[in-house]
C-alpha cells in the first residue's frame, strides 16, 4: 500500500509540471488518414434546426481520382469529428489549391441564411497552358450535399489566382476576396476582389491591395467582421523591405472599402518585434475589455530580426484592441514540429472558439514521419 502511495504521488507531481501546450501536444488527434492541408473551421450560426451551433472543417485532400475536399462535423465542442460529405470539382484532376469554407449570415439573392459556400482555386496543375479559376460550390443542408454554384473568377493568363475569403459588407454585398499574380510583370502578386448581390454573377475585379516594386507579394486575405460594425482585413507581405511575410491589418469602416491599394497598414507584432511570416490567419473570440479578443495563428514564429523562436509551432498571437497596439503569446493547442516555409507544416492553419469560448480548437496540418502531410486537431485554453 506505500509503495501505491508514493507512486500515485509521483504521478500527481508529475501532471502538475505539464504545462497546458504540452497537454494539448499530446493530444492532437488526426482528423483524417491520408494527405490533409490548408484546414478551414467554421460554426454554424445562422441554421434553422437542431445543426446550428455544430461545428465544421474542412481541408484539401488527394486520391487517386484527384483533389477534393473532405467536410467533417462535430457535435461534441471538437473532441471529435466525422465525415460527412466531400466537395469534387471536376477540375480536382488537374489540382486544387487553398480553398475556404463560409456560411451565409443572411440572404443573398435566392441563397437564404445559413447556405454553405465552398470555395478554392482549380487548375494549376493542368499544364504550360492553364487558366487557374476560383470556382464556388453551396450546400443548403448544413454540409451534407453540394451543388456547383459560379465561378468568381478565372486567370486571363498562366499566373494563379489564389486563397479566396468571402464577406458581406453593410449594405448586404458579398464579395470574394483572392491573391491575384496575373498582373505581372508590373507586380508579382496583388489583392483584388469582386462583388455579387446573388452569388452567381460576380463583377469586374476591383483592387484592394498593391505595392511596388513587382517584387512585393500581399497575400492570404482574411476579414472579420467585428462588434462595432467594422471590419478587421488582415494580409500578409512578401518581400517586403527586408521582411519575409509578415502579417498585416487595415481596418474597413464597411466591408466594401479598404483604404489607399499602396498602404501597407498596420504590422503585427509584439512588444518585443516577435511575429509570424507566412500563412497567417486569424478568428474572433469572446474575452478582452473590448468584449472580443483576435487571435491569430500563423506558420513560422520568428523575434523581430527574423530568427526562429523556441515558440515556434508552438504558439498562437492574440489582441485586445481590435488589433491595435501590441499582441500577445497564447499557448497553441495543436504543437507542429519545427515549421519551415513549406506548404504543409502549420501552413494556414485555423481556429475556432469552443466550450463558450473558454478554449480555443485548432486544425494543423504537419508531416508525418514518413513524409506525408496531414491534418491533426486539437484544443486548449484560449488565453
């Protein structure tokens, strides 16, 4: 009975020198065997029935027939997930890229409140002659079965238009958000959007984003829609002065305009310089004096002269401020090893608040040890 004792207490030492992260390391589960990249959350807010409040994911897969993305529910706060549909564009034998998951928050044309979007850039496999096309499929059974929709937008040239993000400004229009590289050679990537009030019939592209010289890349946009009716536009910038990719923001007073293409905006970081390069995103969550806190995710943490960090892979940047002023370290649930500017580990991962926003759920993707890509999730505390 005292040797139980002394080792039921060393065990209990033991767990109380387990940090939060490393709980969560340990815990990150797969959510599905086989390729998994680019990971999208949402929740279902705006559902008639008992759906609404479920959570969603979804990714970019590949089999033998090609790319398609995988749709996965939880009903459980995201202990766990199952399968429920898949999204295969004709166009996913010659590749699929990037894609992004979206419910409607209200009406638009005949696609009532709570229809889910899917969409992704198609095509940049197809060869030297390619037209790489942002094409959007919608469910209106919370997931379960897709139609092809419209296709937003479609490369005049072999460059790549890429990681569509939708919004809906105040005045009720939706627009579709990408990285657009087809303006080359005078520059190497810019942000353009375009506008539909149906969901079908999508506008001439307007500009968002664009900064000489052609060298300089925006990227990755991602809007949220804040509290105070604002919306928070966050993007990363490619070789920009002697930064990497690092993560920016504007502040839109509509959801419709952004501000001066040339202005760079706001960089984030924190007190100390430390920031993430590349394939940053960020979610919403309940918390702050504000009553809402972003937190951010990205691939690689770096200190402000861009040297890795003892953090990396391991950490999530949040805010108080609606962005403003410096941010600070949370504790990521799901631990990537040492990510590296690749298109898998920790490449775009996503959040999502859960158990009422007390934790937070994490999708990212990282290789295994035979060197295929997948998707793991997990969760922990959200500050």
């Amino acid at each position: 009975m005292r040797r139980m004792g002394i080792l039921l207490m060393s065990l209990l030492v033991v767990a109380s020198l387990v940090t939060p992260a490393q709980a969560a390391q340990a815990e990150r589960k797969l959510l599905q065997a086989g390729h998994g990249e680019y990971p999208r959350l949402i929740r279902l807010e705006h559902t008639v029935g008992p759906r609404n409040g479920r959570i969603l994911a979804a990714m970019t897969s590949e089999d033998e027939r090609g790319r398609y993305a995988p749709i996965f529910e939880s009903t459980d706060e995201g202990e766990s997930f199952h399968k429920i549909s898949e999204v295969r564009d004709p166009e996913g034998a010659n590749g699929m890229c990037c894609g992004t998951l979206y419910e409607l928050p209200q009406r638009v044309g005949r696609l009532r409140a709570g229809t889910l979007l899917w969409a992704a850039s198609y095509g940049q496999a197809a060869g030297p002659g390619r037209r790489v096309g942002i094409k959007i499929w919608a469910s209106k059974d919370s997931g379960r079965s897709w139609s092809f929709l419209s296709e937003a937008a479609r490369s005049h040239n072999h460059d790549g238009i890429w990681e569509p993000e939708f919004t809906i400004d105040a005045g009720g229009t939706m627009w579709l958000h990408y990285a657009d590289e087809t303006e080359a050679p005078r520059f190497g990537q810019v942000l353009n959007r375009v506008a539909s009030t149906d969901g079908v019939n999508w506008g001439t592209k307007q500009r968002t984003m664009a900064i000489p010289p052609d060298r300089v890349r925006p990227g990755m946009p991602i809007v949220r829609r804040l509290p105070n009716g604002q919306y928070y536009f966050n993007y990363e910038i490619c070789n920009y002065g002697h930064r990497f990719c690092d993560p920016y923001f504007k502040i839109s007073p509509d959801g419709a305009n952004f501000g001066d293409p040339g202005a760079q905006g706001t960089q984030i970081a924190t007190a100390e310089g430390n920031h993430f390069q590349h394939a940053q995103t960020v979610t919403l969550f309940p918390g702050g004096p504000n009553g809402t806190r972003v937190l951010m995710v990205g691939q690689i943490y770096v200190a402000d002269d861009g040297t890795r960090l003892p953090g990396n892979g391991k950490t999530l940047l949040a805010n108080d401020n609606f962005g403003a002023g410096p941010w600070y370290e949370v504790p990521a649930p799901v631990h990537v090893k040492e990510p590296f500017d690749n298109y898998c580990p920790n490449y775009s991962s996503t959040l999502l608040p859960v158990d009422g926003g007390q934790n937070v759920l994490q999708i990212a993707a990282d290789y295994t040890d035979t060197g295929d890509c997948t998707a793991y999730f997990g969760k922990g505390p959200s500050s």
